[in-house]
C-alpha cells in the first residue's frame, strides 16, 4: 500500500483492500475516504465491505465516487465537506491516488494559492499541472465571492 501525504491531515492512495483498514487503522488514520465507483474492476471490494472493515476499526467512512474524467463540482464540495467533518488524519483512496489528489486540489484551491497546491501534490507524486485552468478558475471564482461578500 503505497501512501502519499498531502497535507497534515490527509494522505492519498491507490485501491485499498479490505485487509489494509486494520493497519491503516495501526497507523493512526481516524477516517477514510473512497472515491472509486463500486464495480470500475472486477477485482476492487465493494465500498460496502471497506465500510464495515472501517467502522469495525473505528473509522469514519465516506463514498464520494468520481467516474473518471468526470470530476463534477458537487464531488469536489462533498470531498471538501469530508474533510471538514470526518476526523483525521484521514486517507482518501481511488485507483491510483489521482482522482483523490485532484478532489483535495480544487477544494484546496479555495484557501491557497494555485501554485502552491500544484507544488504539494507534485511532492507528492501527482502532476496536476493539466488541471491548472480548472484551478485557477475555482480560486478566482473563491475570490470573487469573498470580494462581494465584503461589498
């Protein structure tokens, strides 16, 4: 199980298996996030059973799936809520990371600056570079808001 750390509180990795929640559990993770669709492979658990292997650990569990190529923004505000209410350090898991990291990035985005974030997933080992403009068009629009919020 290879996992990257994003942020003090939030770790991403490929697909979990039910037998990696009782270590992830060991090694302190309070919550886990799936962004994997049931079904995508024939091989991956059911998000039910990762589920009931989290609770049974005393993990919270959350399923945001994201077909991908397909990164709505509904997905990046329930990812963003996730984070605000589950308890961490939490760990968000797709079938490599990637979906996982760019949900993080476009709510991140909202609070840093473009090039930061970009900066913290590519230490990560996620190029994001290719969502620059979605990017830069969520912090402008985060922007925007604050600037009339203000008014």
């Amino acid at each position: 199980m290879q996992i990257r750390r994003l942020v003090e509180t939030l770790s991403v990795a490929p697909q979990l298996e039910v037998a990696d929640i009782p270590v992830l559990a060991a090694r302190g993770f309070r919550a886990i996030i799936n962004n994997r669709p049931d079904g995508e492979d024939g091989a991956q658990p059911a998000s039910a059973a990762l589920e009931a292997a989290a609770r049974q650990h005393g993990l919270g569990y959350r399923h945001i799936p994201v077909i991908p190529g397909q990164l709505h923004d509904a997905s990046v505000d329930a990812f963003a809520e996730a984070l605000r209410q589950l308890p961490g350090p939490m760990l968000a898991y797709c079938r490599s990371g990637t979906r996982s990291a760019m949900l993080w990035a476009l709510g991140a985005v909202r609070e840093r600056d473009v090039d930061g974030v970009l900066q913290v997933a590519a230490e990560a080992g996620y190029d994001l570079s290719a969502l620059r403009p979605r990017l830069q068009q969520e912090h402008a629009a985060k922007n925007l808001r604050d600037a009339s919020s203000r008014s």
